[in-house]
C-alpha cells in the first residue's frame, strides 16, 4: 500500500494482542521513509506530557512525570512556601490571635482541631485548623456540608472567609503542605475514593496544598470530587511558577471565601425597582487575567497622586537657579546648582515606571489586548500620536531642550513625561475590558482621596506632616535625612494641598473625584458599597473646601450642570427625593459654613466678582495699569543712565565718579529735588535725613531728635542753638564741636561731619583706644517728596565693608522695602538692573500684551499671565516652545506689571511666573496649536460619544452608571482646566479614568447592541423584569395547572384501577398481534416509496 501510494504520514492505533502487526508496520513505514505516529494502548493511563527515559540503549517511557520531580522546580516552590509562609503568618497572626481568643472564649480550651490527614506520597500528617465545630461534632469520618448544623456561629464565620485554615501555615513551614496544590483529605474517604474515581491518586504525587486550582474554579467543600481531581490532575501536570502565582492571586482576589451560609435567615424580598434591576442583573465578574493586565492603570490612579519623595535635583542651568532658587554648588567639575523637590520628581518617577510596564505588557499581551479594535478607538490613537508627535518636534527644537525633554525640577512633566500620560491612557483604554474591574479602580481612588485626606486634615489643622521632622526623614533620600527643614520647598500655609503640590491643584483633584463618587453614590449596587462612596465623597468635599481652590467649585459646578442635564429624565421622574436632597444638602453646608466662620464660602464671593470681572469691560480709567502705579517705564540705555518714566515726568539717574554721589536729573534737564536718608547697620537707633537743597540734616536716636544746619564752610550747627542734649534715658547723646556732631551711642562715639569737597556727609566711627579711627558709610536712602517721584525710593550701599562706593541700588514703592528691584552701578560707569540671586544684569521691559486691559489681577492675578502669554502663541502655530519650558520664555522681566498684578500678594517685583494657569494655553505653548486641537479633539470626541450613549435615559445600567461618573469626572477636569495647568500630580488620573471612559463606552455600544465584546467577555443579554401584574396572573395559571393535574392525575388513578380489575382474554391477544402486523406493513411500504422518491434522497436530511 504505500509503495503504490505516498502518504505524508501513518498514524497507528493498534491493541496489546497486536504488538505483531505493529512491529510490522513500522518495519513499513521505515523502508518507505513513511513518518508513523503510535496511539498507545494504554493512552488513558498517560499524562498529557510523558517522558522517555534511556537506561543503556533501551528506551523506557514515564507515563506520568510530573514537573515537580525536577529538583530545581521543587526547590524552587519550597522557597516560595516557606518565604510566602513566613509572610502571611506575620500579616496574618492578628486575625489569627483574636480568632483564637474569641474560640477560647465561646467554645473552651480546645481552639486548634488537630486532624490525620494524606500527604505526599500517601504520608500521614497532622493538619492543623481553627476549631470552628463542637467538640463532638469533628470526627476523622465527618463530611462537612453547606449549613452544616454542627458549626458554631463564630465557626460559621471563620469558615466562611477560611479564617480556620490559617493555621495550616505552620504545616506548610514544617514541610507537610505546600501553599499550592491539592487538598488533603482525610484517610477514611482516601481509601474510599481510591476505587471509584479514577486517577484518584494521582493527587498524593505532590504536596497538599492551602488552595489549588480546583479550589479558585469553586470546587471546594461538599462538591463534586471528580471535578476536584480532574483539576488536580491538570494542575499537577502543568506545573509552573507562574501558575502558583496566578492561583494565589486568585485566591486572595476572590477564592478565599466559600459557598457556605454564615446562617439559615431568608432574605427579605425587596419592591420590584427596574432601575435597580437593570443595574444589578449584568454584574461583572471578576476575571483575573483581566484585572492583572488592567492592575498597571489602577496602580497609576491610586499610587501616583500620593507619591511624596524629597530629593536633590542638580543642574547646570543658571536661569533656574535665577528664577527658582536653591544652592550654588562649586567643584572641579564647575557650578551646579542644586534644587529640593518633594511633589513631582518622585511622580514622574514612578509615571514612567508605570508606561514601560504598560508597554512591556501591552507587547507581551497584543494579541488579546488588541483583538477586537472599535473604529471608533483609531480616533483616540490618532489623535494621541499627533499630540505625541508634536509634543518630540517641539521638545527638540526647544531652545531648552533637556528642560522640555526632563521637565523643570519641581514639575518634572517634560516630553517623556506627556509621552507616558498617552501610554496610560491608551492602555486604560484597551486593558478595560470588562466592567469588574471598575470596583478596583475604585478602591484605588479611595485609597488615593483617603491619603491626601489624611494629609489634608494636618495642614488644615495647622500640624503638617510635611513639617514634622519625623516624616520629613522618612520620606527623603538617605543623604537630606536630618539635613532639611519645613522652610526647604513649598508647603500650603492653613490650606489643604495634600500631597498635590499646591492647594490649586486640589481644585483639578476634587473636580475629578467630586462627581464621579457623587453619581456611584446615587446608584450604588449594596449598601456597603453606598457607605463607602458616601464616605469617601464627604473626604473629597473636604478637601475641595479646605482647599479653599475656586477652580474646584467651578469644575463641580460645571459637572452639576452636566450631571442636571444627563439625568433630566430621572430627576423629572423622582423630583421630590432630588428637591429634598437637595435642600438637606444646602442646609448641612450652610449649617457647617456658620460653624467654622464662614471658611465654606469665604471665597465665593470673590469667584463671583472674577466672573463679573472678566465679562464685564474695565472702566476706561482702570484700563492702563501703570497709571497706577509710581513708574510708567524703568529703562537702561547704552549711555550707562538708569531712566525711571513717571507720570509726567521722566527722571534719569546717573553717577558722579569725582563727588561720588548719585544725580538725578528731570526731563527739563533740572535737577530733581532729593531727601537722603541715612541708617546704618552697626547703629539700628541712628537715623538722618539731610535735604541738601537746603542744606540741613536732622538727626534722631530714640526720643532724641536734633536739627543741624550747614554753612558755606561745611560746618554743621545746631538749628536750636543746643550744643549738648541727651535722650529722656541718657543713653544717647547729641553735641556740637568744632562744625562736627558728636554722637553718643550706648557709650560709642560717632563723629558726623560734612565733606566739602565730595558735598555729602560723612561718618567715622571711634572704639576705645582708636587713634584715627574707622570710616562708615552707612545706607544711603535717595527720596523725592513733593515730586513725580514721591513713591520712589532707592536705596543704596556698598557691595563690601571695605568699599566707600555705594554701589548696590534697590529701588522700591510706597516705603514697601521689602519689594525691591534691584540695579548695579557697574565700574562707577554704568547702571544695570540684575537678578537679585546671580547679580547676572537684566533688561527691564514693558512686554507686550493682549487684552486684560484693567482685569490684570482677576482670577488671583491670571488675567496678567493670560494677557502676557498671549503674544507668545503667535509662535506656537506649528510647534511649541517646549514642554515645561514656560518659565524660561514667559517676560519674567516685565518688572512694573508684575508687581502691580501681584500687589495684593506683597510678591514684589521677582515673583517667578512659571505656568500659564490655564490647561489649554499650556498645550498650545508648550506643543503648538496642532497638538492643542489634536487634545480638544480626544476631549469633544469622547464627550460627544457619552451624551449618545447615556444623555435622558429612561433606566441605567451598571455599566451606564460607571461611564456617566466616569464622563462627569472628566467633565470636571475640562472645567478645573480653564484655571489650572496639566500637572504630574493629578494628570495620570485623568489619563487613566479618561481611557476606562472611552472603554465604557465601548462596551456600553456593544452592549446596546448585543455585539459580543470578546469571546471570553459575553454581555448579558437585555431580559425583561416582570412586572407585578405578571407575576399575578403566573400564580393564578400555576395554581389552575395544579388543580387540573390533580384531575388528571385522578382520571389516571380510575382507569389503572379499572384496568387492574379486568381480566385479559386470548381474543384481547389476538387484536394486539393484529395491530403490530398493520404497523409493521405501513413501515416497510413507506421505506419503499423513500428509496424511489428522488425529492427525499436530497442532502437537506
């Protein structure tokens, strides 16, 4: 045959009795170099994976090894039982103790049940357990059942959650137990099911185990035992690592909790609700593989927001330091410059962490994360492509490349950092795949609101963690530990910013969370489940309050509206529960307003003022800020002048190198009319003013104030004719002697004099034994009363001791000194304005605006930045400045605007603008306005798709509620984003529920439409709940089938009777054969016509 035939291959299925005929085939197969394949006779006894073992030259086959008789496996699984072991008995010892003592308590002396049980290799142990049975009722022959009688109530418990095998920890210690692997039974029911259930067995080749696979697939307790071992023989066979894990997770995700009843009460059956219904037929089940791929986005939503981490970041970039602070570090290697940081490097951290699992993931897994892709999603990934495209364009033609690549040092949302945002949300996207793992996702955000709660409630209170030594150490690197104070990086003073950087981004947050848990709390599933949303809701509103971020209360209103909106149906159905909701709502929060002083609505009204501000044109008046203010203009021409533009005058400052005094000159070329004030450092008491227009200086210490005139000859003499006159205390004294003023002061000597020659008075300072004694030069104040100028003060000293020119000069307004800007005279040449940290030199200028005219300060001062960030946009096009990189391209030396639009705040002139405040505005600085439309794109897309989907529907299910919270969220994030800028803090929150959002919405599409999701993830199908009037008429035909059985079954019972009473004859025998004779000729004549029917021998039977 297979000469005169080629076959690919002969597969060979021959008995025992046939070992003859099966030599001779494959002698066959060999000579025609034919592959055969044998079908063992005694395949049934064979594992799925045998083995050939080779003793000398002959083959030996193992028809059952098993993966644990490697050496290196079971070692490696004993490594995990005892190092698993050890860890659970620690986290577990003090459920464990108070088990034992409540046993101890309702049951007697005997709290640990000790029972024989098989082991491996059909070995007798002692298995331990919690005694949760009475005394007599634990027997080695005892099978327990679901609502077993002989439980107690505490029993009934710890059987339920498998508290009462804890214990068996100390088994898999000593070696008799595995944390994975079949459970033992005891030796009664071993020998009996060893005959009747094949490969029973098979189960004592490995350790018993704590859970095992048939135990996560629900076969546990009082359930089928072929079933057990069928999953036990699968699971001993495919052996591996990473399936112990897998079932260990399951257990603790769900599979440690069994069927039976903790007791026999009945539920009580609730009123027929479709909304409910609806929501409660399709829940979710859990499935692992599912939660485990979705585990890195609820990760990211619980963890990443509430990282807190103080480290040092280093850099070589000057500006930085100029606009941020820090400390100048000086070595070999040249200046760096090192910054402390607590909120975002950390995040940023652990951000990019999280997307390179994602990916790894997402490659590992792309076949089943990416199987069915909705067209829809491809507009998500477009999108996100571009904004990541542009966001690397602008990046690296950034004119601050490692800033826009990296991030600034205390925001660390640079390029990589964007790039991570849209891996979390496409992966969110496609890795939720079914509504289960919403309740995780949740339990994250409780974990996440819960901590910055906690946070929250110690700075509100005014006792900061983040200012207690103790967890200021615990949280920063090895070498800042006991080297850092409360004063080293930002913290909120009385505000609650939690773990979020400031209390402004608590407005993003809460925007967030506030609405999403407010829905989840309306349509909570159980009642557990509404207590929680409740709780952690009320901890949200707390902190938006303590807060006190208006952005919040703009982005929960925005939400509300929405929310009003979606739900119009519902709320027209049951407006009264909603009017009464309401109303308690308005008085708890008014009830809680009056009881903390107003703190609930003390910003309210300045939100509304903004609002009016911003929509309501300035007054023409208001429109020009620098009327406002003492200077129009501060300029630096090349001729070395400093040039101060006043109101109606212009006065230009220049320096006499010969007099070493500073001149100031009018627009008119006149001399300006100066006060110069003197104070000085070793003598805080001693105050002069001198008028050298009119040639007088008046001289005060304590009570003691004397007036001194100064002739042509530059002597100085008392006005009042005094020569000597002390202070009420004596401790200052004033005399005149020889044209000098002698000052006595605390027993020092001072001699003041005025030098002809360089026309300003001059100090010199006497110690005891001082023979020439020491020349001060004190600071010099210049002021300009009754002039242009009269709100402008410049103050001047000497850079050094040793130094009689003063040559630093810090201008300030309205006596305010603590404001000050400061200017160089450079080589008694030239005045330049610097940085008051670098002294690096600075050109003032009035930068260019757009709109705000007059609202420069609404919004706490957002109206400037928006007017000043403006222009710049008109590069943004294309391409951006750079991610993270506003700091550096922002007019930081817009110096008169900047202060008025701090003014309020008392920040002065170097206030650090360093975000625009506005999400928006960002995106189009930072990537350019293709990025920014490629993000409103993703944002309208969604939105548009969620009104579709959920908007004025009657009923809502679960998986509708879950994409409604999820979408108000979103909603306010939007709105929190008009006032707020993208943060690392809070933005993969929104990246994450944004991509669970855009994956509600696809199976909620599906699901609409009855499109199966996956082959594993089957929607519930849509069924109908009967109504009461159906149920009723159900009853009512129930009971009319009853009755009419009962007839029947009474027919029936009549004629079996009458049938049993009759007697058969043979002409009854007779008409019986005559009737099958009948039947069986019908049958063979419709054969016949069959086989001769040309219609009936088609393939359609």
């Amino acid at each position: 045959m297979l000469e005169e035939r080629s076959y690919d291959e002969v597969v060979c299925a021959l008995g025992s009795s046939e070992s003859e005929q099966l030599s001779a085939a494959v002698e066959a197969c060999e000579l025609t170099g034919t592959k055969i394949s044998v079908i063992p006779s005694i395949y049934k006894y064979m594992s799925s994976s045998p083995a050939i073992d080779v003793v000398g030259n002959i083959p030996m086959m193992n028809i059952r090894r098993i993966p644990l008789d490697n050496i290196g496996n079971a070692a490696l699984k004993r490594m995990v039982d005892i190092a698993g072991s050890l860890v659970l008995l620690v986290l577990t010892s003090p459920i464990m103790l108070a088990s034992m003592l409540i046993i101890r308590i309702t049951m007697g002396k005997h709290v640990i049940f000790r029972q024989q049980r098989v082991g491996l290799n059909k070995k007798i142990f002692t298995m331990y357990k919690l005694r949760s049975m009475r005394d007599s009722a634990e027997k080695d022959t005892a099978w327990s059942t679901e609502n077993d009688p002989r439980r107690t109530k505490f029993g009934a418990f710890i059987r339920k959650f498998s508290i009462d095998e804890l214990p068996q920890l100390v088994n898999v210690l000593k070696g008799d137990m595995s944390l994975v692997g079949p459970r033992p039974e005891i030796p009664f029911y071993v020998n009996d099911f060893k005959d009747k259930i094949p490969m029973y067995m098979i189960k004592h080749q490995v350790k018993p185990g704590m859970t095992g696979l048939a135990q996560i697939n629900g076969y546990r307790g009082d359930t089928s035992i072929e079933k057990r071992i069928e999953f036990d023989v699968q699971y001993i066979e495919n052996w591996n690592f990473f399936l112990d894990i897998s079932i260990l997770l399951r257990t603790a995700l769900s599979g440690f909790m069994n069927k039976e009843k903790i007791s026999e009460k009945q539920k009580k059956k609730k009123t027929y609700r479709p909304e409910k219904y609806n929501m409660n037929k399709n829940k979710a089940k859990i499935d692992l593989m599912a939660l485990i791929m979705f585990l890195p986005s609820i990760i990211a939503l619980a963890v990443i927001p509430v990282v807190l981490r103080i480290t040092t970041v280093v850099t070589d970039l000057k500006q930085t330091y100029m606009y941020n602070g820090g400390s100048v570090v000086t070595g070999d290697e040249g200046t760096t410059y090192q910054l402390i940081d607590v909120y975002s490097q950390g995040k940023g951290l652990l951000t990019m962490v999280l997307a390179i699992v994602m990916i790894f993931m997402a490659l590992v897994c792309c076949l089943s994360l990416f199987r069915r892709i909705e067209k829809r999603s491809l507009v998500y990934v477009g999108c996100s492509f571009v904004i990541v495209v542009m966001s690397l364009i602008s990046a690296a033609m950034s004119d601050y490349t490692r800033i826009a690549f990296f991030g600034e040092y205390d925001r660390a949302e640079g390029f990589w950092t964007i790039a991570c945002y849209f891996v979390m949300f496409l992966f969110s996207m496609y890795a939720f795949r079914t509504s289960g793992n919403f309740r995780f996702l949740m339990y994250g955000l409780f974990f996440c609101v819960g901590v910055n709660f906690i946070l929250g409630v110690t700075q509100v209170t005014g006792h900061n963690l983040l200012q207690q030594q103790w967890f200021m150490n615990l949280i920063a690197d090895s070498d800042l530990r006991g080297a850092i104070s409360g004063t080293s990086f930002y913290t909120a003073q009385q505000l609650a910013n939690g773990s979020l950087y400031h209390s402004n981004y608590m407005g993003s947050f809460t925007g967030l969370v506030v609405p999403l848990l407010t829905v989840m709390a309306m349509y909570a599933e159980t009642k557990l489940q509404r207590v929680l949303y409740i709780v952690f809701h009320a901890m949200s509103i707390s902190l938006l309050v303590g807060s006190a971020a208006r952005s919040g209360v703009v982005a929960v209103a925005a939400a509300l509206i929405v929310g009003i909106i979606v739900f119009a149906r519902q709320i027209a159905k049951h407006w009264k529960p909603c009017v009464i909701l309401v109303a308690s709502a308005a008085v708890v929060f008014v009830g809680a307003n009056f009881a903390l002083g107003n703190k609930l609505f003390e910003r309210i009204p300045s939100l509304f003022e903004d609002a009016v501000g911003l929509i309501v044109p300035a007054a023409e008046e208001d429109s020009d800020l620098f009327s406002k203010l003492p200077l129009r203009e501060i300029s630096t021409p090349a001729d070395g002048t400093l040039v101060l533009t006043g109101q109606n005058d212009t006065m230009t400052v220049g320096y006499d190198k010969e007099t070493y005094n500073y001149t100031f000159t009018g627009s008119d070329g006149e001399p300006i009319t100066d006060v110069q004030s003197y104070i000085f450092n070793e003598y805080p008491e001693l105050k002069i003013a001198y008028k050298p227009a009119e040639m007088r200086a008046a001289i005060s210490m304590g009570d003691l104030t004397m007036t001194y005139a100064v002739d042509e000859n530059g002597n100085m003499s008392s006005v009042s004719g005094e020569t000597l006159k002390y202070s009420s205390d004596g401790m200052y004294g004033l005399k005149t002697d020889e044209g000098l003023v002698v000052a006595d002061i605390n027993g020092k000597t001072l001699y003041i004099e005025y030098d002809s020659e360089y026309k300003n008075l001059a100090f010199t300072e006497y110690n005891d034994g001082d023979e020439y004694g020491t020349n001060i030069s004190g600071v010099l104040t210049y002021l300009f009363p009754d002039t242009d100028f009269s709100d402008v003060a410049l103050r001047t000293e000497a850079s050094s001791d040793t130094s009689s020119i003063r040559d630093v000069i810090a201008m300030y307004f309205y006596g305010n000194s603590r404001s000050s800007l400061m200017f160089d005279l450079v080589n008694g040449k030239k005045i330049e304005m610097i940085d008051y940290r670098t002294t690096d030199p600075i050109i003032p200028e009035n930068a260019e605006h757009i709109g705000f005219e007059g609202k420069e300060k609404v919004g706490s001062s957002r109206g400037y930045i928006w007017s000043r960030t403006l222009p710049l946009l008109k590069n943004c096009l294309i391409k951006g400045y750079g991610a993270d990189t506003f700091t550096y391209e922002f007019p930081q030396n817009d110096v008169l605007a900047k202060y008025y639009a701090y003014s309020d705040y008392n920040e002065g002139f170097y206030i650090t603008v360093d975000k625009p405040h506005n999400m928006y505005l960002q995106m189009f600085y930072s990537n350019g306005l293709i990025a920014l439309v490629a993000f409103l794109g993703i944002a309208v897309f969604y939105l548009v798709d969620c009104f579709r989907l959920y908007a004025l529907r009657k009923t809502y299910r679960r998986e509708q509620i879950m994409g409604t919270a999820v979408m108000l969220g979103i909603v306010g994030y939007l709105a929190a984003g008009i006032f707020n800028d993208s943060v690392v803090s809070v933005a993969p929150m929104f990246w994450v529920l944004l991509g669970t959002g855009a994956a509600l919405n696809t199976i909620n599409r599906r699901m609409d439409r009855n499109v199966q999701l996956d082959e594993e993830y089957a929607p519930v199908e849509e069924e109908r709940m009967p109504t009461p009037e159906e149920n009723e008429k159900d009853r009512q035909v129930a009971k009319a089938g009853e009755i009419l059985a009962a007839a029947m079954r009474a027919e029936l019972d009549k004629k079996a009777e009458e049938k049993a009473d009759r007697t058969i004859t043979r002409d009854d025998v007779n008409s019986l054969l005559e009737s099958v004779r009948a039947l069986k000729s019908e049958g063979s004549t419709d054969e016949e016509n069959t086989e001769k029917t040309p219609e009936d021998s088609d393939d359609n039977g």
